[in-house]
C-alpha cells in the first residue's frame, strides 16, 4: 500500500480507537444524554444536523431565532405541502440572545443560549393539541422545560392565532 493512503488509514483506526468515527454526526452523543420533556418528547440527537426552514427575529424579546426541520419537514417545505405538515415533520426553532459583533456592533450575532423548542406533528397521538406535540429545552445544559405534561397548554394556547397555519407561525423561505 502507497503512504498515501496509509496515513489517513491510520488517522481513522486511531480516532476509531478513540471511540470517536470520523463521519459521526455533530453532538449525536451528547444530545442522546438529554432528559425528555416531562410529556415524554425526545429531543432528537442529530437536530442540530437539519435544514434551514427560515430565519426569524423577536424585536421584543432581541433574539435571534432559526427554524430548522427534519427531512419530512424540510420535503414538505420544499413542495408547499404544509395544509397540514405531513405526520412525521419536526420543525425545531433554536434562540440567541441577539449580541453584536465585535468588529461590526449593528451586525447582530447569536449570542447567548436561550433555549431549543420542538414541534412533533403526529396528527392522532396529538390530537389533543391540533395534531403537533410540543417540548423546550432550556440553556446551554438542556433542562426540560415544564413541571408536567400539561406545560403544552402554554404553548398550544400561544400558536392558536395561526390555527389556519396549521399552527406554524414560520412561513418557509422563498428561495430564488
Ligand atoms: C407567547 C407566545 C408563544 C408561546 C407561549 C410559545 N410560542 Fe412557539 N412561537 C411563537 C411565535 C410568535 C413563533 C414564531 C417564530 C418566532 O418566535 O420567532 C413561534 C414559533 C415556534 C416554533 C417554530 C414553528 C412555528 O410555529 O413558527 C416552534 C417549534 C415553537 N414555537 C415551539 C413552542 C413550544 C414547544 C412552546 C412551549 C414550550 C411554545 N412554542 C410556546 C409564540 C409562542
């Protein structure tokens, strides 16, 4: 065998070894250790991994948020199929406290973790709460948000205003 390709052969037994595979996805350990909110949700552990869905600012609140989703959500996007979002979608909005950059001070940059928030859509096991489950973890150390499973009528109660949006706030970006 050429040392060409032997060095990187080496390089992957090594992290191999480590117990670190070189194609892992980013923070899947981690994310796995996270507690379920108190009605039982999951925190998927590559959701970190999926897709822009679009990107949003509270000016009230000065965050700076992303909508991401799944593959099923992101598919569903992409077509407009969202009257309703298929079972399966997970539409996943991460928040930063807004801070400016240090070079640029009107250029806003994700500051401080604030929390990551779910939307499973699961229309009979969620019927209850027009079809989409609902979780929040808080801070940088993920601590499920809620003292019991009824912290969903806070968020469900919040999300009627676009009961005709299938409850989703986040229209998708038009991308050129
Ligand atoms: C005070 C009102 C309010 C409450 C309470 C609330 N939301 Fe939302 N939510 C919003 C608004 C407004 C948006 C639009 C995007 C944004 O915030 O920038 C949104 C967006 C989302 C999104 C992205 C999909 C969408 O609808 O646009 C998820 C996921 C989400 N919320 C989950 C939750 C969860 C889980 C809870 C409860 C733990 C919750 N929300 C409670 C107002 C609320």
């Amino acid at each position: 065998m050429k040392k060409s390709v032997l060095v990187p052969l080496f390089a992957a037994m090594f992290l191999a070894a480590c117990g670190q595979s070189p194609i892992k996805p980013a923070n899947a350990a981690d994310k796995a250790a996270t507690a379920p909110a108190p009605n039982g949700i999951q925190l998927p552990a590559d959701y970190a991994d999926w897709r822009l869905i679009a990107p949003a600012y509270r000016s009230d609140k000065q965050h700076v948020r992303a909508i991401l989703g799944n593959d099923t959500a992101i598919r569903a996007a992409r077509a407009g199929n969202t009257q309703p979002w298929p079972d399966g979608s997970i539409l996943a909005k991460l928040v930063w406290k807004e801070a400016p950059h240090e070079k640029w001070p009107t250029a806003m940059e994700a500051g401080q973790f604030v929390h990551v928030e779910i939307m499973v859509k699961d229309a009979k096991r969620h019927a209850e709460t027009g079809g989409w489950g609902y979780a929040r973890w808080v801070g940088k150390d993920l601590k499920p948000y809620g003292k019991d499973a009824a912290f969903v009528a806070e968020c469900h109660g919040c999300h009627m205003p676009v009961q005709d949006a299938d409850f989703v706030f986040t229209k998708p970006v038009k991308l050129p």
